[in-house]
C-alpha cells in the first residue's frame, strides 16, 4: 500500500519544523502564539455564551468555539511570524531567491539556477500567468544585468512571442527585497493563460537540455519555506 502524499505525522514534523527554524530569530515565538490563542479562545468564548441557549449545551459549544477560535488566530499569527523569520534567515545567503520563490503555489514553476557566473551571480526562472520571470541576484548589480541579458535572449529564442520580466532581488537601488519577491512576482499580471503556461514549458525543455547540468552557488540553496508551502496547500 502506498503512503500518503500528507499524513498527519508528517503534518505535525513539518509544524515542529517551521517552529524550531523560526524561534531561531523569534525567541518569543511560543510566548506570543499563547498569548493569540487565549485571547482568541476568550473571545471566542465569550461571544458564544452570549448567545441564548440552554446552559450545559452552551457551555460545551461555548467551550468548543473557543478552542476552535483560539487555534485559527494562533495559527495565522504563526503562519506570518514564521515566514517573516525565514525572509530573514534568507537574507544573505546564496541563491536566497530561490528559497522564497518556492513560497509560489499551484500554477507556477520555478526552475533554480538556469544562469550563473563564475563570482556566484544567479538567475532563476519562474513561469506562471505572467509568462516567463527571471530573477537574478548576487553581488554585483552590473554582472547580473548582464546575465539576465543574456537569460533573455536565449528565452526569446525559444519562447517567442511569450512575455518576459527581469527582477533584481536584493536591497539595492531598483532592486525588490527578498520578503517582497513572491508579492511582487504576483503582481505581474495575467498575460497567459494555464494551457499556454504547459505549452511555453513544453519549448523550455529544448533551452534546458542545452544547458546541461547547472552547479549551484556554493552553500545550500534555501529551502526551509518548502514545508510552510506545503502548510499553505493543505498538503
């Protein structure tokens, strides 16, 4: 029998997961997502015996509301806290846009490392409704515009006709900061639809089997937002 894609053990390790990387930078992550939940579940509470009812079946719904309540409110400060704490982990280290565009859901592919230069500029490609994304990022803001001409048109050739947008990840001038990426990548519009988006995947594998295998930057490329992606899916 196979094992399921999702399981609640595997849910619950992911959870610890997110957790311990992000008290790392939050060390009163636990403290404030108690305090969320009681005051969540005391609002909960308190709404629901407010409402006319019997009293011992109030009380238990009261009871149930509030738990449920509480939960939610600790979750969603929890979801936010722990992704603004991995922007930050992610910050400085190579290929750190990689890491936070794997925060993209269903309808985007993300494809790590398609250009590099010998100094440790990269690019990666992201296609999606906006058609094709390439993000660069590294040390020299020169080098990697120069890269990401280059990305271009070889994309061109192989995708024509598909639009193309260019984004510098980074704290520079002109540049979109790392926790701002997925939101900004997003914002690009909806220029194709979803049975374009397999098609220009379809003519990228020609540009890719040319490339042969990629190295990746030196030290791991990001990827603790993976399991907070998963969380977000339901996966």
């Amino acid at each position: 029998m196979s094992t399921p894609a999702s399981t609640p053990t595997t849910r619950r390790g992911q959870i610890m997961q997110t957790y311990t990387m992000a008290k790392r930078t939050d060390p009163r992550l636990g403290l404030i997502i108690l305090g969320v939940f009681v005051l969540g579940a005391a609002i909960g509470f308190g709404l629901m015996w407010l409402l006319p009812g019997d009293g011992w079946i109030s009380l238990v719904l009261s009871i149930v509301v509030a738990f449920m309540t509480g939960m939610l409110a600790a979750l969603l400060v929890f979801g936010r806290r722990a992704q603004k704490a991995a922007y930050k982990q992610m910050e400085g280290q190579p290929a750190a846009a990689a890491g936070a565009l794997q925060m993209l859901r269903r309808g985007w592919k993300v494809d790590p490392v398609v250009g590099f230069t010998k100094q440790q500029d990269v690019v990666h490609r992201v296609v999606g409704p906006p058609g094709i994304v390439l993000v660069g990022e590294g040390t020299s803001q020169a080098r990697v515009k120069q890269l990401m001409v280059n990305e271009r048109r070889k994309h061109e050739r192989v995708a024509y006709g598909v639009p193309i947008h260019e984004i510098i990840a980074g704290r520079g001038e002109g540049e979109v900061p790392i926790p701002k990426l997925v939101r900004h990548v997003q914002k690009l519009g909806r220029n194709v639809k979803p049975a374009e988006i397999t098609d220009i995947l379809q003519r990228l594998k020609a540009l890719d089997a040319q490339r042969g295998k990629l190295p990746l930057p030196k030290g791991p490329v990001p990827t603790s937002m993976k399991g907070m992606r998963s969380q977000q899916r339901g996966r």
